[in-house]
C-alpha cells in the first residue's frame, strides 16, 4: 500500500518548467588558497599529504551551502547510486570536484559549473528533471535496494535520460496501479508531505459484506497502532463508495489524504474484511488512463503544473469589484 498519503507555481516563486533541471547557484569560483580542511589536492595526494585544518577556509568554497546542492545529491541525481552509497564514495576519496578530491561532508556544489568526476570520469551534471507514471503490475516492489533481488518498479522505466529515479510514495509488491518516478526531489516533497492533502484514489476488492455501518466508520477512522511508537492513532478514509456488492466479495472506491503505512489493507483487516485486490487509479487529477500493466510515459508540463496546484491548493478566486463611492454629494 503507500506510504502516503518549494518553490512552486502558485507561491511567488517561479517554478523552473521550461529548463525542468538543476538550477544555477552561486558564480563563486574556487581560488587557490580556498580549499576547506581535509580536502585533497591532486599535488599533495601524491605526496600522501594531506591539507592542515583551518576553520577559516573551511567556511569558504565548496562548505558554503548557498552554492547549489550537496555533493551526493547532485551524484545521486546523475545515477551514480544511493545517497548513502555516494557518500561512501566520498569518504573513500574517489569524488573530485574541480580537480580536488573530496573526503569529507558536508559539500555544496554547483552543478553547472563545477566539474565533477568519480575514480577519473566525469560526472553529467545539470540533467534535465524527469517525472514519470507508471503502471506498477503486482509482484513489483518500489524499493530501490532489496537483499532479496526481486523486481523492482525502477526496472520497468529505461528513460532515455538515463537519469536516476525514485518513487514519489509507494505501493506494497501485491498492489498495483498509478505510481510516479521522477528525480525532482522538490516535486516529490510537494506530493508526499502530510500537510498538503493530495488525494489519491483506490478500486480496493475486499472479502465478505461490507455495510454501510462498516462505511461511516471508516470515513469517521479508527484506531491503528503508531508505525514507529506503537501506540494507537486514528486513521480514516476521506471517502468510500461501494461500486459492487457480491455475496462473498465488496468492491469499493476509496480515496485517502492521510498516508500511512499500507493503511487500506490494516483498516479493512481490523474491520474483518481483508483486502484481496488493491489498485491505485488516480493522484490529484493525474488518473492512470488507458497505461496497462508495466508501460510508463513522460508526464507533460501541463500535468506537472497540475500535481502542484493540486498539492498546494492553488485556488483563482475572483475579485470583487469595489464599490465606488458616490461623490456627487
């Protein structure tokens, strides 16, 4: 089930659609003597020394946060690995930003200026930003590590960009449905955070009855343990709809705001009506369309513009006209 439930249209700042890629930052340039404690030069790695701690130089360069991204964001993005697997490679010294070698985080960079290389390649920075919807079949997971080495929803997606992408939520390896891929972390956020009330909408198949008492109380919520605290939280639906009734089988619409952990299938479960089908066909107003299982295509601007007003609210209320007073008096 999902786990779901900055700057962007809609809030005075200009959301970079027609680019759709890392923004430039800072101009600033490295000079010689700026080069943050702990770093490698390319001279001095040969003599195996290493640059003297100076909290003054520390504070400058690549350590100024106001230059762009960080460092394994920026390698993440370009598909090099998983954050945590591309700050192993800092720390190992194989990541060199303008011919210096970087050992230690926190690093910022600029990815359209700074030149960045991984054991002596150069690393494609300032990718364009991809975002992606796909028909996740059952028996597909969306993680993007797993020890056990099942398929995973990334495998489905070749983009010819060949950037690197995650889910924006997730749905568990027996449901299926709508699922976004992209590399906008900003998109993403926008989408999964709790205070933006994005709707996403379920066909769900259940086992037995289900009555309209059992209705009310979902749409009202029950109690379900804390993932991480274990202690008891309400969670609800925002709305159910039976669309079919059959003696041994119920099949309903619901649609939730809230996301926690494969909440559909452990509020039916409490109710005595574990779920047998789940599919996800709908995310603000992106539906799943005429996709089948396993195809992908390229959202348009249009539906990305779409997703944010849809996160943010963005609502065009017209204004009233004032009245104009009579001076005629």
């Amino acid at each position: 089930m999902d786990s779901d439930a900055d700057c962007c249209m809609g809030t005075g700042v200009a959301y970079p659609f027609s680019r759709y890629r890392f923004f430039a930052m800072s101009p600033h340039r490295p000079q010689p003597d700026d080069v943050p404690a702990g770093w490698i030069t390319p001279d001095s790695a040969d003599a195996g020394h290493v640059l003297p701690p100076n909290k003054a130089q520390g504070q400058g360069y690549m350590q100024d946060s106001n230059r762009g991204p960080r460092l394994q964001k920026v390698l993440a993005a370009a598909g090099i690995g998983s954050r945590r697997a591309c700050e192993t490679l800092v720390e190992e010294g194989a990541v060199c930003v303008n011919g210096i070698a970087i050992t230690s985080l926190p690093a910022w960079v600029d990815p359209q200026r700074d030149s960045i290389t991984v054991h002596g390649s150069k690393v494609r920075t300032g990718a364009p930003t991809v975002c992606v919807m796909l028909f996740k079949p059952r028996g597909v997971i969306c993680s993007s590590a797993d020890p056990q080495e099942r398929r995973q929803a990334l495998d489905l997606v070749q983009h010819p960009s060949k950037v690197r992408l995650y889910s924006i939520g997730r749905l568990d390896m027996d449901s299926s449905g709508l699922l976004l891929l992209t590399n906008d972390g900003r998109l993403a956020n926008l989408l999964s955070h709790p205070k933006h009330h994005v709707r996403r909408v379920y066909e769900i198949s259940v086992k037995g009855q289900v009555d309209e008492s059992t209705v009310r109380r979902l749409e009202r919520g029950i109690n379900l343990p804390d993932e991480r605290t274990g202690k008891p939280r309400s969670a609800r639906f925002h709305s159910v709809r039976i669309t079919r009734a059959q003696r041994d089988r119920t099949t309903m619409r619901v649609v939730l705001t809230e996301g926690r952990n494969r909440q559909i299938r452990r509020m039916m479960l409490a109710l005595g009506h574990p779920v047998r089908k789940l599919r996800r066909t709908a995310i603000g107003p992106l539906k799943l369309g005429d996709l089948r299982p396993g195809q992908w295509r390229d959202l348009t601007e249009r539906e990305v513009r779409l997703l944010q007003d849809a996160a943010i609210g963005k609502t065009r209320k017209k204004k009233t006209p004032k009245k104009r007073r009579d001076q005629s008096a």
